[in-house]
C-alpha cells in the first residue's frame, strides 16, 4: 500500500487502456506512454495491462505502508527514495515507511510508477484506467489526491502470491536511446520530439504550401495541452476549398485540423468522434514519444508509409520482449 503525500493535479491510475468500446461512446484512456507502463509491470513480474500511477505534475511524493518492490519508468524525474537519489528504469525494495520523491523531470513529460502486483482499483469495462470524461474507472474517477491510500493486488487470478523481492535490484535502457529518432542531441535535450505520420482522410484536400509546412516546419506543443490532445501552433494550414463533414470515428493519433488552421493531435482521452478534417495520423509506434514530448517544446512530423508503421511497430515489441528477456534473466539469477 502507498499514500499520496503530494497536493498534486494531473496524477491517476492508468493500465494500458479501454479498448473496444469507441462504438458506443467510451473513449480508450489508457497510459500516455504505453511501453513505459508495460516496461515497469514487466520488470515486476506482473501482468503487463496491471494499473499503475501515471504522473504528469511535479514534485510528487508518496508513503510506503508496506514492504514491496516498486518500478519507475518513464520520464527521468531525479527520483529518491529517503533522500537518496534512485535512477530512472529501475526496480527497488521499499521498506515500509519510506518515502519516494519524483523531482520535475530532466527529460520527459510523464513518469509511471508501478507497484507489485500492480494497483489494486476496481475493473470498469475491462480496465482499471481512470475515464476523466464519465468519472468513473481508476480511484473514485478522479486524479489522485493528498490522502489517497493505494493497494496493491496481492494474489493472480488463480491466487498464487506474487513473489516480490526477487523483482527489484535492476534496470534497463530507456526507449528514447534504444529506439532513437531524428535529430539525437535535440531528443537528449528535450528540445524537438520527432513523431512519424501517415496521411489521413484529406489529406489531399490541403494546398501544397499548407503541405510543404506540415512537414518542413516545426510545430509547438502549446499550453492547452493535456491527455485529451495537443493543441500545436505554427503556420496555419490551408485547404483547397471550405471543408464542410460529418462527424466520424476518430482515435489516439489522429491530427485533426479547426477552422483556425492549427493542428491538435487526438491522445488517450479523445472523444470517439469528431467532424475537423484530418489531415495526418500519428503511427502508434510513436505515441509514446508524444506522451514524453513537454509543453512548449517543438515537435517534427516525419513522413512514413503503412509497411513503415507496422516495422515501427515490431520494433516497440522487440524492445518489450528484451526487457521481458533481461527480467526472466535477473529472476533466475537470484533463485
């Protein structure tokens, strides 16, 4: 069990999401950064859709009330545990009592923390994410608040008792460095974050500067930002001629375009339907890059293709299965 210490906003239970529910209204929610989320309940040794605390305001601290193995993911939040600073990507044993500190990240946006056995919240339509939008799902529906006390499942679905001390003690390579994109230096510093993109509905319907600008010039992740998109500001895009639809499905990646020219990339708290021209969607590959990219810094759409996006999309999963590799190795290592 843990105690949220922080007055913080912005913190909530997340698992990897609320699929297959768009048709009748409810959207996936689910982590901003998905790999991050399975990556901790991977070198836990729990399942890896198990709920964790996704955080996206700092400082933030919580209590330990309990002895149990716990991993930090994610953003690199200068973390420590009594004090002592503690790496990022990493598996500990906290003692009961201790107290664990996330400073404001050197590099990311988001930071999740994962117990063993994961978090222990009611299943809501599958998942125990917490959906913003109807209140319901992760704790009470809601952000984390001061006081909030926080289990951890203690058993699997066939009762067996997870075994937790073997899980702590090691970590592994953070995505950005293992699955590198565009310019290095300008990633490393949290300057410009590169996402690839296939083009969408109408794409065609947008005049070739407009194109020429989507592509070639840099976009800023404004301030009106959050879990149910980014709203970016540049150039403005034009079409061809006035753009009049219905709306349709639309889903985490999507880059729709307003009347006002600017784009907003849909993430996990999107409504399921919208009726803004879509001009360009964000391969699920990178949606972690998305959900790491801070306020106010640049981000460059790259160009890709369909074959692309599914080799993409491979090599998030090999990257997953090295972990779960490298944490099988450190379990028997230690039996």
């Amino acid at each position: 069990m843990i105690e949220i210490l922080s007055r913080t906003l912005l913190s909530s239970v997340q698992d990897l999401g609320r699929d297959g529910y768009l048709r009748i209204g409810v959207g996936t929610s689910g982590a901003m950064d998905r790999v991050a989320l399975a990556a901790g309940n991977i070198l836990l040794g729990n399942p890896e859709n198990s709920a964790s605390i996704e955080i996206q305001m700092f400082p933030f601290e919580v209590r330990f009330l309990e002895d149990i193995a716990f991993a930090l993911t994610g953003a690199d939040a200068a973390a420590e545990l009594d004090g002592k600073p503690i790496p990022a990507w990493w598996t500990l044993q906290a003692r009961k009592g201790a107290v664990l500190k996330l400073n404001p990240t050197k590099r990311g946006a988001r930071c999740y923390l994962a117990l063993a056995g994961g978090i222990d919240v009611p299943v809501v339509l599958g998942s125990r994410s917490t959906q913003f939008r109807g209140s319901f799902g992760g704790h009470c529906g809601r952000n984390l608040q001061r006081g909030d006390v926080l289990g951890s499942i203690r058993s699997g679905e066939r009762g067996e008792f997870f075994d937790y001390l073997p899980a702590a003690g090691f970590g592994v390579e953070p995505p950005e460095f293992a699955l590198p994109l565009g310019d290095t230096e300008a990633v490393a510093q949290g300057t410009r974050t590169f996402v690839r993109v296939l083009p969408a509905g109408e794409y065609d319907c947008y005049t070739e500067a407009a194109l020429e600008s989507f592509w070639n010039k840099d976009w800023m992740i404004t301030t009106q930002s959050d879990r149910y998109g980014y709203r970016l500001e540049g150039e403005a895009l034009a079409t061809r001629q006035t753009l009049e639809q219905r709306s349709h499905g639309i889903v985490p990646g999507v880059i729709q375009v307003p009347p006002s020219g600017q784009p907003i990339i849909q993430l996990r708290d999107a409504q399921p339907s919208g009726g803004y021209p879509k001009i360009g969607t964000v391969v699920e590959a990178d949606i972690w890059r998305l959900a790491q990219a801070k306020l106010c810094t640049q981000l460059r759409f790259v160009p890709t293709t369909y074959d692309e996006a599914l080799s993409a999309l491979d090599t998030v999963r090999d990257y997953l299965e090295k972990v779960r590799r490298l944490a099988r190795l450190y379990r028997l290592a230690k039996r």
